[in-house]
C-alpha cells in the first residue's frame, strides 16, 4: 500500500501539547500516557480546549459534546505506553444558514 499525504505545520496557529489532525469530516486530538484512564483524560481535556477555543463553546458545553458526540479510540498500547485518539465530526459545527 502507498500512502501520500501532506502535513502543513501552522507556526502561528493554536498552542498543542500533543499532536492533533484534521479530515474533511472530523476533527481529531491525541494524547500519550502510561496508563488508558491518564490518556482518556488528557484526550478529552484537549478536545474541550479544541471546542473552547475554536467554535467559542463555554468548558462545560464542550464537556457534555464530548460526553456524547465524541468518539475515544484506543490508538496503540506498546511497552507501557498507551496512545488515544478523540474525534469529533465536523458536521456538528456546519452552519445551516437559519437564524
């Protein structure tokens, strides 16, 4: 299998501990740890930061849209490291143009 894909680093964009990545349908956060519970946590303390800081929601909205719209993968668990990934569907933010 080959695979091309193109990374654009944003110098001025958003401050991120860890990696984070966008498709055309979702938005996704990283987080690594030694334990799963460690990196749940961090995961979805990114993904809050992610909704406050980009779609202008308040820390307790974001926490209740991750509760329910957003879906925690385990990534990878290698040598006591353990690797999560959230996403978040970006049709959850398309404006539909009502008032």
């Amino acid at each position: 299998m080959q695979i091309i894909y193109e990374v654009n680093v944003l110098k001025d964009g958003r401050r991120i501990s860890e990696p984070q990545y966008e498709t055309d349908d979702f938005y996704a956060v990283t987080a690594f740890a030694l334990t799963l519970d460690e990196a749940a946590k961090k995961a979805t303390r990114f993904m809050i930061d992610y909704l406050v800081e980009v779609h202008g929601l308040e820390k307790h909205e974001a926490n209740m849209l991750c509760s329910i719209a957003a879906d925690l993968k385990i990534a990878e668990v290698v040598d006591q490291n353990v690797l999560v990934s959230m996403h978040i569907s970006k049709s959850l933010f398309v404006k539909t143009g009502h008032p």
